[in-house]
C-alpha cells in the first residue's frame, strides 16, 4: 500500500487514521476468509460494493480495471484486500486497485504482489500512479494484467 501524506501521520510518527482503517478492514476480511462458509460470489459482491463506494474519479478508475481483469484474466478471483479490490489466484493477491481518496493521495495506484509473472531482468516496476482512465493507460493495464496472470 503506498504511504499516505507525511502531514496526516500522529505525532509519534505512527499511522494515519486512513492506514488504521484499512488494517482494520483487513483484519475483517481475514476473520470472514476463516469461517469457511465464504463463497466467490461473496468476494465479488464485496469488491462491487466497495467499487460503488468510492469517489466518481475513483469509481471510473477501478470498474475499467475490474472489467479488465475479469476480461483478460478471468482466473483471477476478485476479493477486498485492505478494504480495496483486488484480483487473487488461489488466495494470493496477484493485482489491486487503491483508491486515491481512501488515503489522500495525489492519484489512484494499481498495482501487483510478487506472485504476478511481470518479472523483467533484474528490476520491474510493480506499481503505477493513474490519474485517468485514457485508452493508452487501459491498454497499459490490459498488457500488465495479461503478463501477471501468466
């Protein structure tokens, strides 16, 4: 998750309330993971709630991805990570959207875990800044989430 603004964190330098809240919302989809009964359809239902929460800039944003990555990769299984979408392969989050509101940002940032195949000789980038949802940067998406799946 990228750092929220330097002038948002406590005075002891610990996390911001932001930060806070998504650790909370993690701990809430682990214990729901736990209890066994969860299904794929309860994943989704979750990211399109979360999608249907977020600010209008955002909102665009992460459904193009999500369409995206159901399109291109439809093995990839959407969940909530941190109280954001992301798209798994057998319970290891392989890409994520995160919100630029949530956390005060600049901009929104999609982004890939280790598991994703976009591995590049010896450095790679494995996060991207996205202001908007223009037919290159789509296309940019579309290439990156088709690498990672493999």
């Amino acid at each position: 998750m990228t750092a929220a603004n330097s002038a948002d964190r406590t005075d002891d330098g610990g996390f911001t309330e932001a930060e806070r809240a998504a650790m909370k919302e993690r701990a809430a989809e682990l214990r729901a993971s736990g209890r066994g009964g969860k299904k794929k359809s309860d994943d989704l239902e979750a990211v399109l709630e979360k999608l249907a929460e977020m600010s209008d800039a955002d909102r665009v944003l992460a459904e193009r991805i999500h369409a995206i990555v159901l399109s291109v990769a439809p093995e990839l299984l959407p969940k909530t990570w941190y109280g954001m979408p992301a798209y798994a392969r057998n319970g290891k989050v392989v890409c994520f959207f995160q919100s630029a509101e949530k956390f005060d940002a600049r901009y929104a940032t999609f982004g890939f875990n280790d598991v994703a195949q976009l591995d590049d000789g010896t450095m790679w980038p494995t996060a991207f800044a996205l202001t908007e949802a223009t037919d290159a940067n789509l296309a940019a998406i579309e290439d990156l989430v088709r690498r990672a799946a493999g």
